[in-house]
C-alpha cells in the first residue's frame, strides 16, 4: 500500500490502485447504519450514507471506509457538515474523476434532511 493523505478523521482511510485505469466506471457504497451525534440537542441522528465516485488513480479500501464512517459515531455535528467533511477526505484520499456523498437522515421533529455534495476534476 502506498502513504495516505491523513483524513479529518482518527480512523486512517485507506486506498490502493485502481487497476482498471483504461475505463471510468462507478463505485458506490450505501452506509446504512451511519449515527452521529446533534450538537444542539445532544440527540442521537441516524442516516444512510450514499457514497459514489468514479476513480482515477485509487480506490478506497472498505474496511477504513467501515472505520473511518464508524469514528462519527459520537461526535458532535450538523447534517451538513457530515457530508462535506466525508467528501473532503475522499477527494483528499482518491483525487476520484467524480465524487458525490449523499447523508439521508432519519425524520426528527417532523423534518426530513437530505444532504447532497459533490467533487469533480475537470
């Protein structure tokens, strides 16, 4: 394996080569059990998270993918920002062609929150 960029995160993501370079082509994960703490409420929020990304160069490896979604578990932080943050550190980590992170939240306080973002190198 070769040296990763140090992500947000205390978990290491990992990566390794992508050894189908000649053709782009989707990778996507969906993270079902994703929990992070409300930094209001102190409430317990639970979502989906939707990861997709066409790789250049490398490929994450799940099992820190695991981890490093786990290390959220009791942190304190808005909807948005888990989404922006997960996006920062794979961009960082892979330098995909494209990337998007979708956070589908569970309903809380009859408010339904879906948040999108996404990277792509011109």
């Amino acid at each position: 394996m070769t040296e990763n960029p140090k992500p947000s995160g205390p978990t290491i993501l990992e990566r390794f080569e992508n050894r189908t370079p000649t053709r782009r082509y989707w990778v996507e994960f969906t993270c079902p059990e994703f929990t992070c703490v409300c930094p209001r409420s102190g409430f317990p929020d639970f979502a989906t998270l939707y990861i997709k990304y066409i790789p250049k160069h490398w490929c994450v490896e799940l099992k820190s993918l695991k981890l490093y979604i786990g290390h959220f578990r009791n942190q304190g932080v808005f909807h948005e920002d888990v989404v922006n943050i997960v996006l920062d550190d794979l961009v960082k980590l892979l330098d995909p062609w494209e990337i998007e992170v979708v956070g589908d939240f569970n309903v809380r306080g009859n408010i339904k929150t879906i948040v999108r973002a996404r990277h792509e190198t011109k």
